[in-house]
C-alpha cells in the first residue's frame, strides 16, 4: 500500500439530507483560503469506476437487489476510491474530503441490513487496509428532517432514500453508537441549524487539525 504520508483525511457522514454535501463544499472553500490543496470525493462514486458503481447502486430499477451484492458494491466503488484518488492525494500532503466512507456502510449496511460491524470492517481491511478518517464529522439529523430536505433538494429519492422510516432511524442510532464509541475521531455536530451555524461548527472541528498538520 501507498504510503499514508503526512496530508489529513477528513469525512462526512450522516443521514440523507443532513448537509453533508453543502458542508463539504464550504469546508473546502475555508481549506483552500487556508492554503490546503483539497481533493473532494464521494462515495459511492468519486472515481469514474466509482461513478459507474454508483449507478447501481442508486437505480430504483435494481429493487431486486441483494444486501451481499449492495455491500461489496460500496467497498468496491470504495477500494477504487482509496487507491487511485484518496492515499496518492495523502501522500502528497494534501486534504482528501470525502462524502461518507465506512461509517456510512457500518450504520447502512452493519447496522440497518443487519450485516453487525465484524463483516463491514473484515472488508474494509480488504478494501482500504489500515487507512482511517483522521476525523470525521457526523452530521447529526432525525430521519423526518433529513428526507424532507433530501426530497426537496433533489425532488426525488434515490433507492436508499425510499427505505422505510423505521430503517433510517435504525441508520440513526447506528451512527449515534458509532460517534460515542470514537468520540476522538468522530465529531456530532447538530445539523439541525441554519447551514451557516453548521458550516462555523464544522470548521471548528476541522481547522485546529488541519493547523496541526502543518507543524507534522
Ligand atoms: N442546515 C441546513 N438547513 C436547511 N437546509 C439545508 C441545510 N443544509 C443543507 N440544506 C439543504 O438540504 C438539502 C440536502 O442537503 P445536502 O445535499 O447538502 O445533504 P446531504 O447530506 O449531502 O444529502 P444526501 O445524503 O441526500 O446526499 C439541500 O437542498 C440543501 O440546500
Ligand atoms: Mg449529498
């Protein structure tokens, strides 16, 4: 595997229509005044190989969709991701911002398809090795909040999005486990605020650490 290298690995995770993507945005915008040279991914997605996993993934057509299949299509948009984009990009020095990473498959797939957290993170080992977020922040939403901006902001829901109520509080709770048992790592910030208050969250989150980065 690439060397690591000194750069800073920061993810975005929570429910559909917490913000992340709006909050990735703007934190890359205070990164680069900053002077950060930031990469920004997705996943699924992020890569063209990743993109063309997305598809399916995302397709409401795909409903017969078995959860084996789901889960090691994530990892494999992500295996993707890491090797060709995110580790290159951290070896440089540079700020890889991704939006969602294996949190994001713990609370879906560990923790709303009932896969448990043993088998997500045997493929992580397989996928990203030992690579992990330096921090991740967690945006916080309840379920009806975020698919009603999800739905707004897109006009539409994808075929995550279309799952039931219940399982997306499953999603919740999973993330709410996840975000105590690392509170080093992973930061809870309520994104129930207005973007701005959030945006100043993220950034006190994220700045201190990027400064550190600089004396490394
Ligand atoms: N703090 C906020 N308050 C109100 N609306 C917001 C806030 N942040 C984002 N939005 C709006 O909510 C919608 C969803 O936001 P965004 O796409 O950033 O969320 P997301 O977490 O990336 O969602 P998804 O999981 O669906 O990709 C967008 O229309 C966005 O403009
Ligand atoms: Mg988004």
């Amino acid at each position: 595997m690439i060397d690591r290298g000194h750069g800073l690995f920061v993810t975005l995770e929570g429910a559909d229509g917490g913000g992340k993507t709006t909050q990735l945005r703007r934190l890359a915008t205070r990164l680069r005044a900053a002077g950060a040279d930031v990469l920004e991914t997705v996943e699924p997605g992020g890569t063209p190989i990743g993109r063309k996993i997305r598809e399916i993934l995302l397709d409401k057509s795909n409903a017969e969709m078995d959860r084996h299949t789901e889960l090691l299509l994530y990892f494999a948009a992500r295996a993707q991701n890491v090797h060709e984009w995110i580790l290159p990009h951290l070896a440089r020095g540079g700020v890889v911002l991704c939006d969602r990473f294996t949190d994001s498959t713990l609370a879906y797939q560990g923790g709303g398809r009932g896969f448990g957290e043993e088998t997500v993170l045997a493929l992580h080992r397989i996928a990203c090795g030992t690579l992990q977020p330096d921090v991740t922040v967690y945006l916080d939403i309840d379920a009806e909040t975020g698919l009603n901006r999800a739905r707004t902001g897109r006009g539409n829901l994808d075929r995550m999005d279309a799952q039931s109520l219940e399982f997306h509080r499953s999603v919740r709770a999973a993330y709410l486990r996840l975000a105590e048992a690392e509170p080093e790592r992973i930061v809870t910030i309520d994104a129930s605020p207005g973007a701005n208050e959030v945006e100043l969250a993220v950034w006190a989150a994220v700045a201190p650490r990027w400064e550190r980065t600089l004396v490394r």
